[in-house]
C-alpha cells in the first residue's frame, strides 16, 4: 500500500457546514458574545442563549438574520426543557452546542469565608446547567447521528489554586464529563471538545465581586491575559476540523508568567 493508505479521502468540504445551527450559552458578554460572533461569521446560524435579554437582542441585533436571542436560565429545568419548542421551526435542528454559561461568584476566597449557597450556586450552573443543556440538545444529534458539543472548561480544571474550591472543582467535573461523554459517542458522528482556557479578561471577574475598580485591578495585576476572541477563535478551530478529526482537548493559555 502506497502512502496515505487507509486514510480519509481528502475533500474541499466546509466545517462546520454553512447554515449549521449553534446554540451558545451564556452568550450575552464576553466568551460567549465572541464565540457568536465568529460562529456568525463561519457561516453559521446562532442561538444566542442567555439571561440578559436586553444585551442577548444587542447581539442578535448585530448578528442579523444569522442570529436569534433566546432567554435561557441553565439553572431552571423548565427553561431548558422548553428550549426548543421557544425556536422557530427551521431554528431547532442544534448540530453545535457551545456550553459556556457559568460563573465564580463568592469565589477568590478561603472556602470558610463562602457560604454553602453561594458554592453551591457554582456547580449548580457551571456543572448542571451545562449538564441539563447538553442532556436536551443531544437526543436531536443522536437522531441525526450528527453534532459537535464544545465545553468551555478552565486550567482550573487540571491545575487547582488557593481560592478557588469550588470554581476549580466544578471545572474539574466539567473536564471529566467532556471526556467521558467524548467516549460515549466516539464511533458516532457527534464530537465533543473541551476547550480550556487560562485567564481571560472579561466581565467574569466584576461579576464575582461587583466591583468593577477591583476587578479591572484583579486583571491588571495578572498581566498579560486571552481576551475572549482568542477563546472564540480555539472553538472555531475546532469545529472547522473535518468529521474524522476531534479536538478532544485544547488548553489556550497567554504567552506570559502570573
């Protein structure tokens, strides 16, 4: 056998397809907002999902036809239940779903210092929102034996800190169901990525203390940081990968010390 035997046929094919339907969570700001935008601009059709509904329409706006705001609450079983049947017909067939909701509110600080609440608020929508989206949105791929799930884990899920309980050990169990979920489905045609990125300056940080001076501090105090399209730009890289080809896993970390 010559070289390359064995191997899939080379094709000019586009991926993900153009007029593909993705449904971003947390999709009002930041990592979420970036990730639309460059999905908007692979050709893709985007639900923006998420609670803000009045920066969800600034998006849409923005995004045009290409794009539909949806109001989602990950952590309310009835708004992810009704997901689909709250998009238009042509709107429901979900072959990407970008799971990037999530917060660290109460966090950067001694686990003593938080209260069970507010770590429990954490994992509720950091590990079970992602879980209950994923749970609703798989039985259409698993019909069409076609779709690509991108989680967005953290470092934090490989390299705990000081601080960080609870945000680390939910993207610890993010880390784990990506990959267990990646073998589930490995000799299907649905793929699943992580990707994980290191600090990313966003709002993130604002919305765990709000504050906004301290979190601007917090960020410059870090250094250099990935600014949500360099995360954008990791899951478009990934999806644009031909169907033998999975991402299982990315780590994007900036080019700089803490």
């Amino acid at each position: 056998a010559g070289y390359g035997a064995g191997l899939p046929a080379m094709t000019s094919a586009i991926y993900p397809p153009p007029g593909s339907v993705a449904l971003v969570t947390g999709a009002s700001s930041g990592i979420g907002a970036a990730t639309a935008r460059r999905l908007a601009g692979l050709d893709c059709r985007v639900v923006c999902a998420a609670r803000r509904v009045d920066r969800l329409a600034e998006i849409a706006g923005e995004l045009g036809e290409q794009a539909k705001p949806l109001e989602l609450d990950v952590t309310d079983p009835s708004s992810v239940q009704r997901l689909g049947e709250r998009l238009p017909e042509g709107w429901r067939d979900i072959s990407i779903l970008v799971n990037n909701a999530g917060h660290d509110v109460g966090g950067r600080r001694a686990f003593h210092e938080g209260t069970s609440e507010e770590w429990a608020s954490i994992i509720e929508t950091n590990v079970i929102g992602l879980v209950r989206v994923t749970r609703e949105v798989i039985g259409g791929m698993r019909e069409r034996d076609h779709g690509h799930i991108v989680n967005i884990g953290s470092v934090a899920g490989f390299q705990p800190y000081a601080t960080g309980t609870m945000y680390s050990s939910s993207k610890h169990a993010v880390h784990g169901f990506s990959e267990s979920l990646r073998l589930d489905y490995v000799s299907s045609g649905i793929r699943v990525t992580e990707i994980m990125p290191g600090m990313v300056r966003t709002g993130f940080a604002q919305a765990r203390w709000g504050e906004r001076e301290r979190a601007e501090r917090f960020y410059d105090d870090f250094g250099t940081c990935l600014s949500p399209d360099d995360v954008a730009r990791a899951v478009a890289f990934a999806l644009q990968q031909p169907p033998h080809v999975v991402i299982s896993q990315l780590v994007v970390v900036p080019n700089s010390q803490p």
